[in-house]
C-alpha cells in the first residue's frame, strides 16, 4: 500500500506543486488539498485547510507551499502539534525529520526548482525522528501554545 501524504499549495506555489504531484503519484498516495489553478488566494486559508486534515489524521505528513514557504510555514505553525519547516536544501530537510520530528514540510514555489524539491522531499520522507532528549523539546514546543 502507498503511502499516504498530504499536499497544498496558495497560488505562488501551484505551479511547482502541479509538477511534484505528477512525480509523487507514481510512488506515494497523493492527496491534494488544492489550490487547483493560479487564481489568487488566501495562504492562511488553504494551509490552514490542510493543517487541520493532517492533524485529525487524513495524513501523517503534508508538504506545503506557498510563493517563497514563508507564509505558509507561518501559518502552520499557528496550529498546536504542527511542526513546520520551511526547507531550502536537503541537509536541513533530514534535520527537520531527524531534530523537529516536522510533520509538514515547506517549500517555496518560486524558490525551487523541481528536481532539487523532489530530492528535498525524498529526503525528509526517508528519514526517521530520533527520538531521545529530541522529544523532550518536541513537547516542550507543545507546551509554548
Ligand atoms: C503570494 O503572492 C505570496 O505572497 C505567497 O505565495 C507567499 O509567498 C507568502 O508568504
């Protein structure tokens, strides 16, 4: 069975969204959580759309973008038990797996390019939180809001 991942975007970051999902459906089982054109649109709404599926559990990681991932790793770090990190190369993807236990990974649509993005989401995907005083922090974030 494929895995199952969460994926939104606003409309900076369709573009780049549309073409990582024609990747990702080959191996995971994409659930897109829009937007689905490049008419303007909200990025607290549609991410804060997402956050809330992935926190009742339709999913256990999202990707998020939005034009730069600043917005929207802002916004889904309002939500207590979101851990958001806004990723740029491959080294601080596997640390935010690793360190943050990030359960959404951020990207910026007009930051990336698609082949870098793929390889900064098969990295954070493959790696493994460890754990250990790592999860002393992880709820000590919890307990911030
Ligand atoms: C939309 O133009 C843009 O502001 C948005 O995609 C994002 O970059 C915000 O942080």
């Amino acid at each position: 069975m494929k895995e199952k991942i969460g994926i939104v975007s606003d409309h900076g970051g369709f573009e780049l969204k549309s073409k990582l999902i024609e990747y990702l459906q080959i191996k995971y089982d994409v659930q897109d959580q829009g937007v689905f054109n490049e008419t303007s649109v909200d990025y607290p709404v549609v991410v804060g759309s997402a956050c809330k599926k992935l926190l009742s559990g339709e999913f256990s990681n999202l990707i998020a973008l939005c034009g730069t991932g600043i917005g929207a790793s802002i916004a889904a770090n309002r939500f207590k038990g979101i851990r958001a990190a806004l990723c740029h190369d491959e080294f601080t993807a596997e640390m935010s797996k690793k360190h943050n236990n990030a359960n959404v990974l951020v990207l910026g649509g007009r930051i990336l390019a698609k082949d870098l993005a793929i390889r900064i989401i098969e990295k954070w995907l493959a790696t493994s939180f460890e754990g250990g005083r790592h999860e002393r922090r992880t709820k000590q974030l919890d307990a911030l809001s």
